[in-house]
C-alpha cells in the first residue's frame, strides 16, 4: 500500500504485547462443542458477534461454565483485545468490548486473538485497517484452500501493517470510531422506534386493548365489528421473476432495482433504498417480474420465509419473494406488523421437497382479521411519524457509512492527514 507520509510497513506480530499468549487460535473442535454451553457463564466469540456494520454484537451470545473457560484459559480474550476469524467469512475482525459484564471471552474454534501492545499500536486503529477493503481482499486471496477456506496464526503473525505514530493511529481511529458512534447510536433510537410501534400493535390488535375497547362486546374472541377478510380481497399482491443472466443487456447500466432474499436478509433495517442487482426496463419487461409502487412490503417466501422489507422506490423481485401492495383498508405500518407477526404461520404451512415455500395459492386463502377501518387509520396515525423517523435514521446511517468507508483507506493511506488535528475518542467510545 503506498502512503504519502513514507509510513513504513511492520508485521503484526511486533505490536503485540509481551504475553506468552498475546496471538492465539481457538481450541481444538473437540475441546469445545455445542454441549459445553450452558445458559450462563463466560460468552464464547462466534463469527456472528463479528458483524461488518459494527466493532462487536453481543447478541446471540452463547456460554460455557467458568470450570469449562479455566480449562481453555489459553484461548481466552479480554476486554480490548482483537478478534479474527480463522475460517469462515473470512475477514471478519471486532473488538472485544469493555463495556459489559463480561472479564473474560471464550473464542471459538474458528477464531483468533490478539492482544496489542499498547504502547506501540492502538488496537482500534488495527480493528479499522483490517476493515480495509485491500485487506479483506488481500486475506481472501491468501487463504489456504485445503478443505474450507482459512487462514492461520502464521499468515496473521505476518501479515503487513501500515505503521504511523501511535498519536496518528489514535487519531485515525478516532476519527473513524466519531462516524461508528454516530451510526450506533441511530441504531438504538431505531430499535427503540420499531420496538414502541410493534407494542402498540400488540396492545391494539393482540391482547385487544385499543382506544374504547371497554364498550366493544367481544365474542369468542373477535370483538365487535372485527370481520376475517381472506387476502385475495384484502390487497393486491405480487411475485416476482428473473430476467435471463444470459443476455447482458438485461443487466448492464439497470436502473431498476430487483430485490432478492440476501438484499432483505443482510438489510441494515426495514426500509431499503436500493437492491444489490438492477435489471433494466427491457430486462424486467421480457420477465415475469412485476414493477410495484414504493412503499410496498416485500416478504420472502422460499427457503428463508416471513423476512420483511419495504422498498422506497418502485421495484421489483425474483421468484422468492410475495410481496403486498398497500390500500386505504391496509396502510403501511398495519399491514408490516400483520406480516411480521403472522410469521410463524407462514412458516407451518410452507411446504416442498427441495425447499420450503409459500405459494401464492396457499397464501391467498388465509385470513386477516379485519378491524373497523377508523381503528387502522387511527393505529396508522399513530405509528407512522415513527415509521417516518426509521426511514430518516437509515438513510442517515447510509450516508454516514459511506462517508466513513471512503475516509477510511484515505486516513489509512496518509492521503488524508490528520497531524494537525485535535481530536480525542467521542464519548462512550472506550471499546
């Protein structure tokens, strides 16, 4: 990598700390399987702890007993130290973080670890220059191909770092971590938005306890007025379809976005402003996808069924989707919420013997409980501004991240200096 400032290149293992274990691998297959686990203890790094839009996730955390980590002390991370995996998605790096109850992490067969001298690197400055893309790319392209594709402790040892003052280390990594705050903490007003509309429709439509409720007679369950409406009469709905790969000027310059199940599964939330593939119009009309008006809700129905995604512009599917055109009877926020939590019943009466799937015609002939319609515009009122405020904070979070990923092999590289900067670590950034 060439850098204006002449930063010379070190490997990796000079800015480890003095401890005998300070780059270690996981444990043995054997010494750590899935009945060690146990429901709380000392959390155990898996690959899914390691997501590409953050340092860390402590969700799905897995466990094993304190007896079961004392054995396995020598595969151990602390607070601060560096995770890599071995194998699996390869380049897949985070920080183990000190916020939490947690003095001690168990890593996983397929990951590494790293302590760093911090007296010579800062560990954040290493978490972001392995997020590079040129170093994703470099790992990827140097893994050994014998059996899965991995890499090991001799590669990581030796692997090439770009190596400025610490001080300038300090401020790359601050800079970059002002733009991960920033996206973190939309990431919470997020999850607390999405968390308050889906309380409301519980409230509402679930344990039935909606504005005026205690004047509406309920019988066998159904309140007064409520009527089951099959969907085929409910709303319109969609599948999708795949123009030919085989003819490129279906794809090439496409400007119309064709979603597939990865786009909604990898999403960052809810709402989607584009798709990873785009056809154009030739391509989607010689196809037996159907152009739908933004704010539609596009649900997956093969293999991974009932994941939900609502695009906000016009768009289009393959094959694996059915997706729901919005009316005055069903606006947005009630039909998401319908969709979501009518999940599992999605998933029962999936069938096929390749891959589990949701036809259409199974879909057709399921019901929804329909309520008084001034009861859904008044819940649509409600929660919209929220479902507004979700669609602003993603398209935020967009921005940011790209401004940040375009920063990154800059402030890396030198190009962009950062000598004559004043700047410390945001608050509630002591990874």
């Amino acid at each position: 990598m060439s850098n204006k400032l002449k930063w010379p290149l070190v490997k990796l293992s000079t800015l480890a700390a003095k401890d005998k274990n300070a780059i270690v691998g996981g444990p043995f297959g054997s010494d750590l399987v899935s009945r060690d686990y146990v429901p709380e203890g000392v959390p155990v790094v898996r690959g899914g702890n390691l997501p590409k839009d953050s340092n860390f996730s402590c969700e799905n955390l897995v466990f094993v007993s304190e007896r079961k980590a004392d054995s396995l002390h020598l595969n151990c991370a602390k607070p601060g130290d560096i995770v890599f995996t071995q194998r699996g998605t390869l380049g897949q790096v985070g920080i183990v973080p000190k916020n939490t109850p947690y003095s001690r992490f168990l890593i996983s067969q397929s990951q590494m670890k790293m302590t760093v001298d911090s007296s010579k690197a800062d560990a954040m400055y290493l978490y972001y220059y392995f997020r590079l893309p040129s170093t994703v790319s470099y790992i990827e392209n140097h893994a050994l191909q014998s059996g899965v594709p991995h890499i090991n402790l001799g590669i990581l040892r030796k692997f090439d770092i770009v190596y400025p003052p610490l001080p300038t280390q300090q401020k790359i990594a601050a800079v970059l971590s002002a733009y991960d705050a920033l996206i973190e903490n939309n990431k919470r007003r997020i999850a607390l938005l999405e968390k308050m509309a889906e309380e409301i429709y519980l409230e509402w439509f679930v344990r039935l306890r909606f504005p005026g409720h205690g004047s509406v007679k309920v019988v066998k369950g159904v309140p007064e007025g409520w009527e089951p409406v099959k969907l085929e009469k409910a709303f319109e709905y969609t599948g999708g379809g795949t123009p030919s790969k085989e003819v490129d000027r279906y794809w090439k310059d496409g400007e119309v976005n064709w979603f597939t199940p990865s786009d909604i599964t990898g999403a960052a939330g809810i709402f989607l402003d584009g798709s990873g593939d785009k056809c154009t119009e030739e391509g989607l009309g010689k196809s037996s996808a159907r152009l739908f008006p933004a704010y539609s809700v596009m649900m997956t129905s093969r293999a991974t069924i009932g994941a939900i995604g609502i695009n906000t512009t016009p768009a289009c599917t393959n094959q694996g989707f059915i997706t729901c055109i919005l009316n005055e009877r069903y606006p947005l926020t009630f039909l998401y919420h319908w969709l979501k939590l009518t999940k599992p019943t999605f998933e029962l009466l999936s069938g096929g013997a390749t891959f589990a799937e949701l036809t259409k015609g199974t879909f057709k002939k399921m019901e929804i409980l329909t309520p008084p319609k001034p009861l859904v515009g008044n819940f649509e009122a409600k929660v919209r501004p929220a479902f507004q405020q979700i669609d602003v904070l993603l398209k935020q979070n967009n921005n940011l991240t790209k401004t940040r990923d375009r920063l990154l092999p800059r402030l890396i590289s030198g190009k962009l200096s950062v000598e004559n900067l004043d700047i410390l670590f945001p608050p509630g950034m002591d990874v």
